[in-house]
C-alpha cells in the first residue's frame, strides 16, 4: 500500500520528457518586434487580416445586423451536431459552386474554419488512400505542410512562380501533375493566392481540370478569399471549371476573410462525388471524422453567415461590403504598382498577399533600417497598406535592392 508520503519511482523524471521544445511561429515573434518598435512611421505588413484605411479589422455591418437578429431570435444553445450547421452549408453551396444542381452529389459539414476543413479534408483522403501525395506549388500557405504531414500524408512542391520575375511557372506545373500517381491529390489555390496573389487564368484553369481528370488525379481546392480578388463569382471560377471536368473534388472554405469573421473561426468542407450513393458513404466518414476530432463546430459565426445568406437585405449589404474591400485591395496594388516599375507585378496579382523578390538580409533591413515588417519570404499584407504607407514602402523597397 502506497501513503501519501511515498513517491512512486516514476515520479523522479517527467512522464512528457520525450518532447522537444518547438520553434515559435515566425508571424507570432513578428507581431512582438512590431509592437516593440517606438518608431511612428512603423508599417505591419506581416499579419494576414484585412484592414481598412484606419488600421482596423472592423466588423462588417452586415454581420453585427445578424448578430442582433440571432441575439433576439435564436431558440437554443443546444448542440448543432457533427455536420453543424446544415441551412449554413447548405447557403454556401451555390456561392461557391454557382448553383444547387450538384447539391445530390456534394457531401460536406460545417468546419472550424479552413483550416479544420483542410485538416478534415487531409484525414478523409489518407483514410481512403494512405499511400497519396499531395502535389502543390510553392511556396504556398506555410501551414499547409503541418497540415498534410499530421494527417500523414506527404507534400511533394512543385513550382508555382518564379519570384525573381513574378511569373506564373504553369508549364512546371503541367509537368509535376503529368508525374503525378493516379490517386494522388493536388491541392491548389482557389484565387487570390497565398502568399504570392499569383492565380490562374480561365484557360489554365481548364487545362487543369482536363489534366487532371485525365490522369485520375483529386483536386482539393483551398478558397479562402473569394471576392477579395475579381468577384463572387470570377473568383469561384476555378472551382466551377474543375466540378465539370472532374468527378470527384475537394474545396475548403473559409469565412473568415470575406464575412471578416477571423476570430469566430467559420468553414466548411465540400465533396464533389460521382453520384448519391458515393456521397452518402463520404458523409458517413465524414461525420465519424469530425466526431474524433472537435465532435461539434462552434455555432455563432456559421448562424450570422446563414442568416446573412437567407435574407436579400443582409445578402446584398454583405455583397456591398466585400465589393468595398476588394475595392480597397486593388487601388493599394494599382498605387503601389505606380511608383517603380520593379512593383508593376504586384497590379497583376490577386487579393490580400503579394511576396516581394527579397532575400532574408533585404527582409531584415527592410525591417531595421526603414520601420517595415513582413513574413521573412518577403510576403506582404496589401490589405496593410493606406495611400500614405504607399511612398515610404517603395522607397524601401528601392533602397534595399
């Protein structure tokens, strides 16, 4: 028998020993060195959320009329269930895909944010095929590595740009898709890239889809800032031309950007499959995945989109409000592209993000010398940008070259 006052042997060591200490997110330490910097000419360009001319995040009309009609009328605080919110999904389905006639071939669940659809997404096709690789260009979002790495499936890079000259290297990406396994996936950018807003015109967008329907290869489509680059529409365009050519997709979505829903944390998950029968087996797996990973989504954010989605008033103030922010977004890039013809790409591109041609002591000076913060690939956060910070960035920009 064991007192209190007896240490069992185990006790002298740590039982979580075996981990090691990980490295900090290299965005996180850079919020830290931009708050520590006195200088009042600072510019954050580094973090990923939109912002208006004020430097604010702010919340949509839109969303905070929802809200007040959800606080007055929501019935319960009860669970919603492992596929969430079935009238939100269910409201997304014809602005991501443009109508509901594939709606009896789409399986799918409301995630916490595009990240949860991703990792969702990731766990379903390892279940189905453990041996997939995921082919994507690059550099692409850092987080998508972790992502398919602890859903235990490999990224095989390929790529996307050539930044030294900003152009797209659609060519090599042809190529790496040719190799590609039958079975394998490819995970590709729905508009408005990240971190390069270097996206695919119409025609590439159904040479791709061709190919890969040709070579039985799965698109799984990351759209996380559609309206942020042309349109609702043009910006799904991709999505729309690979649902026709291939029977079978993917598409994470993501709120947060477009409903300026960040911290709420609202996404969804799509499955494109062959027929009904097929769609019913994915929801089941689906569902049994999602149930072992967070049971059940939060509710809050995905009920102001449905309520936002339903109604035509709140629907077009919504629509109104993204129509402003990517307003913002391209006259940012068309004033930045003006002062220095080395900028003129950044007019090209598409949506919050552009990466600049910069090495890693340019990204430092740009930092120490002239007050400038970005992601150490040179990665900018257009949305970042007043007309004031427009001078200053590409007289840095010049300086470091």
């Amino acid at each position: 028998m064991i007192t209190l006052d007896e240490k069992p042997v185990a006790a002298q060591r740590s039982l979580l020993g075996r981990l090691e200490l990980q490295p900090s997110d290299a965005l996180l330490a850079l919020i830290g060195l931009y708050a520590a910097d006195p200088r009042a000419h600072k510019i954050d360009l580094g973090v990923g959320v939109y912002k208006d001319e004020a430097g604010h995040t702010p919340v949509f009309a839109a969303v905070k009329a929802a809200e007040a009609k959800l606080l007055a009328e929501q019935p319960t605080k009860a669970y919603v269930g492992p596929e969430g919110d079935v009238g939100f999904f269910a409201g997304l389905v014809p602005v991501v895909f443009g109508d509901s006639s594939l709606r009896a071939r789409l399986a799918g669940l409301q995630t916490p944010g595009g990240t949860g659809a991703l990792r969702l997404g990731a766990e379903l096709i390892a279940r189905n095929n453990p041996d997939a690789v995921v082919h994507v260009g690059g550099p692409t979002w850092p987080n998508h590595a972790p992502i398919f790495a602890a859903a235990g499936l490999p990224l095989r890079q390929h790529r996307h740009i050539d930044l030294s000259t900003q152009e797209l290297c659609f060519d090599d990406i042809l190529a790496a898709l040719h190799g590609a396994v039958p079975g394998d996936a490819v995970l590709l950018h729905g508009c408005c890239h990240n971190p390069t807003g270097a996206d695919f015109t119409v025609e590439q967008w159904e040479a791709l889809g061709a190919l890969m329907a040709k070579r039985g290869l799965l698109p799984f489509i990351d759209l996380a800032y559609q309206g942020l680059g042309d349109s609702m529409d043009d910006d799904a365009a991709g999505v729309r031309i690979v649902a026709r050519h291939c029977p079978e997709m993917l598409v994470a979505y993501s709120c947060d950007k477009n409903f300026g829903l960040y911290r709420e944390r609202v996404g969804a998950l799509f499955l494109l499959t062959p027929d009904p029968q097929a769609a019913a087996v994915v929801q089941s797996n689906l569902l049994s995945l999602a149930r072992a990973n967070w049971s059940m989504p939060p509710d809050h954010g995905a009920a102001v989109v449905r309520l936002i989605l339903e109604g035509a008033d709140l629907r077009a103030q919504w629509l109104a409000e993204v129509d402003e922010v990517r307003s913002r977004i391209v006259a940012m890039r068309q004033g930045l592209a003006a002062l220095d013809p080395a900028l003129a790409f950044i007019a090209r591109q598409k949506g919050m993000f552009s990466t600049l041609p910069l090495a890693p002591d340019q990204v430092k000076a740009m930092r120490e010398d002239h007050a400038i913060y970005m992601a150490g690939s040179g990665r900018i956060n257009i949305a970042g940008l007043t007309p004031a910070k427009l001078a200053p960035l590409a007289a840095a920009f010049a300086a470091v070259r």
